[in-house]
C-alpha cells in the first residue's frame, strides 16, 4: 500500500504533467466535418487544414481588438481569422478597434482588408464606431480604406 506522501507526489506529477501539456497547446479547435481535434502550437505552427473557429474565437478575437491586444489580434490573423468576422452582436474586430481608438489595431485589420462598410445588428458600421470615438483622423483612416477597397474590386471586375 501506498503512503500518504507518495500518493501526494503522484497527485503534484500528474497534476503538472497535465499542465504542461496544456499549455504547450493554445488552441484546440474541432474540425466539424471531420470530428477530430486539430491542435496549433504556442510556437506558432499551423495546422495542414484551415483552422475553424468557434463563435467563442471570433468573439475573443474582436474583444481583444476592442481592448487594444494588439499580439491577440496579429495571432488570430496568422492563424487565419477573417478580418471581417462577426462576434454574436455582429460585431467585427475593426468596429471595437475603431470604437475605442486603436490605430494600430486599426491599420492591421484594414492591411488585412477589414471592411468598414460592414454592419452589426445594431445598424451601425466601423465609420459610425469612429463618430463615436471622436478622432477625426480614424475616421478618415476609414473612409480611405473603404475608397480603396471600392477600387479594387471595380479592377477586378473590368479584368474578369
């Protein structure tokens, strides 16, 4: 039989062993079609298929933006989140950021072709979060960002 200390050491091993291998993975997401569990590691690596997420990853994603987590927002973007992914609320990541004055956050989303034009279900866009706020030059930031998109899809259709 064992003794007390050993089944304590025993608990405290397998407690950490059950630790570190949680945190060696940062993200576990089901792949629906598939059933099976796909994991990406903390250093970064991605897995062979396109990561899902979760509406619990896209509302992360915007209440991070929305909070100024910068390496948050750049971590789900490399990892593949649409820029334009809608939280619960309809909520996207560039009306937190725009709401809350976050220009870096601001300049990644819309370098990743966030579109400010996007509604949640409220009736109101990134341009109306930007009002809100108050800085004129996000605003601006904005509405150049929704010219550029406008002549970029004109491009692509006089091409097709």
């Amino acid at each position: 039989m064992k003794s007390n200390r050993q089944i304590k050491f025993m608990l405290i091993l397998t407690f950490f062993t059950v630790a570190l291998t949680f945190s060696a993975y940062h993200l576990v997401e089901r792949q629906p079609e598939e059933g099976s569990i796909t994991f990406v590691t903390t250093t970064g690596e991605l897995p062979d298929k396109k990561t899902t997420f979760t509406l619990l990853h896209v509302a992360n994603f915007v209440y991070s933006a929305e909070s100024g987590d910068l390496s948050t927002v750049k971590k789900y973007l490399k990892l593949g989140m649409d820029p334009n992914s809608q939280d619960h609320n309809k909520d996207t990541a560039l009306m937190g950021a725009a709401l809350n004055g976050h220009e870096e956050i601001i300049e990644l989303l819309l370098t990743h072709n966030a579109d400010p034009a996007i509604k949640n279900e409220t009736g109101y866009s990134s341009f109306d979060f930007a009002r809100i706020h108050g800085e004129p030059r996000f605003l601006a930031q904005l509405i150049k960002s929704q010219s550029q998109h406008r002549q970029l899809s004109s491009l692509k259709k006089s091409k097709q």
